[in-house]
C-alpha cells in the first residue's frame, strides 16, 4: 500500500515537473515572431535597399551581393530613395532634431518670456544646454544626497555615452552595415527619429514596438546589418544619442 501510495506521488511530481517546464513553451507560442522584411526582388542583378519606411526601395545596379559601396555613392543612394520618399509624402516634412528645429526655437521663446533669474552654469549635450544640479541636492531615495563632483562625473560619463552612439550612427563600418549606408544618410543628426512617442505599434514589425527595435530593424535592413543584443552596448549608445537629440520634447508614446 505504501509503495503504491509512493509511486501515485511520484507519478504525480513528475507530471507537475512536466507541466510547469511546458509553461514558458506555450507562453512562446503565443509571442508574435518578430517580423522581417523582405526588400523587392532585383530585376537587373543588383541589390535593393529599402528605407526604414518599409516601402520605399530601389535597386542599386552594378552593386553585386556583398559589395561595399563607398561613402559618396552610398550618400548618393540614400538620397535619391529620400527624393523618393518626398513625392510619394507631397504634404509631410522630415523633422529634424530638437537641438536644430523649431521646437528648439519655441523653447528659447518660452525661456527668453520667463521671469529673469540668477544665471545658472550650464554645459552643452547635442547643442541642447543642462543644468549643472547644486551641492547635496535631493533626488528622491535613488539618489539621496550628491556632491558637485558627482554630478560632474556623471555628465562627463553620459555625455561619453552619447557621444560613441553617435560616433556609431554615423559609420557604416561600426554599424555592421555591408553595403556602406549609415544611420545619418537618412537621419541627419537624429532627423525624424521621434524617440520620444516609444513605445508604439510598428507597422514594419508587426507590433508594438521600443525605441531599440526599431534601430535594429533599420540596422537589419536599409543598412543590411545583422541585429545587435538588447544588451548590445552599440545598440544602447545608438538609443543614447538618439533620445539625447530631442531633449525637451514631451513624451507622447504611441502618437504617429
């Protein structure tokens, strides 16, 4: 009788093992897969390059499968698929980055209507000033309590930060791209990258997505790169830079 009741336990175990290892398998199968696109078929032996639109293409003829185009023809492709773009959108205008756009220009409006105050120092990320924080200043239970020092390393380190993701944005090479286009032939200093209305719902993925699935989307194809790891640090300089260039702008996640 024990041995029965031991055996109906085991038994039992093991099925409970089972069921619970069969639990993140399901919770997989219900994950939409992440989508890739397929550029148009070439129809004169070149390649085709797509931007990060998901519809706007052209072959590049002459350019064979695993060729590098330099930087002046790679720039003169990217521009002409931008040409493109703009007479298919007659109405919509490419946004440039915060530092350089109107938005920036309503911002100093706003300052320049402000009460005047006491001159504060200020140091420059992207062209877009930040305030340097007082001695010991609060910030919630993260930080408690800072000295000048610091905040100044931390600056020194995040504008670092910034710095190698833009260094990466605009070089083909450290992108992994294999037919020389880079990041800013497209989004001249983070142009139209609209970090700010993350998360939102992608039509080029099929779902919603974050700010670093969409770079490594454009990495994997108007690039034609390999996709990077979440954890990546190219790809986390790469997001760094971007948000950097719209300081100011107000979050709006999910705004098209």
């Amino acid at each position: 009788m024990h041995r029965t009741s031991a055996a109906f336990l085991a038994a039992g175990a093991v099925a409970a093992i089972a069921a619970l290892a069969a639990i993140p398998l399901a919770l997989d199968a219900q994950q939409p897969a992440a989508a890739h696109h397929q550029a148009p078929a070439a129809n004169n032996g070149g390649v085709v390059v797509m931007l990060c639109d998901g519809k706007t293409s052209m072959e590049i003829k002459g350019l064979k499968p695993g060729q590098r185009m330099d930087h002046e023809q790679a720039s003169k492709v990217t521009r002409e698929l931008m040409a493109s773009w703009q007479r298919a959108h007659p109405g919509e205008r490419w946004e440039m980055a915060q530092a350089q756009g109107p938005a920036a220009e309503s911002a100093a409006t706003a300052s320049a209507a402000a009460p005047a105050k006491a001159a504060a120092p200020s140091q420059q990320v992207q062209g877009v000033p930040i305030q340097k924080q007082g001695q010991g200043q609060q910030q919630g239970d993260t930080y408690a309590s800072f000295h000048e020092r610091d905040f100044k390393v931390w600056q020194a380190e995040t504008q670092k930060f910034i710095e190698e993701g833009k260094r990466i944005f605009h070089s083909d090479k450290l992108l992994g791209g294999t037919i020389g286009v880079s990041c800013d032939m497209c989004h001249p200093d983070a142009s139209n990258t609209h970090p700010e209305t993350y998360p939102k719902y992608q039509v080029q993925l099929q779902r919603v997505a974050l700010l670093r699935d969409m770079i490594d989307w454009c990495i994997e194809n108007p690039v034609k790169g390999k996709t990077m790891d979440p954890n990546d640090e190219r790809l986390r300089a790469l997001e760094a830079y971007i948000i950097a260039q719209r300081k100011g702008v107000p979050l709006d996640y999910g705004k098209h």
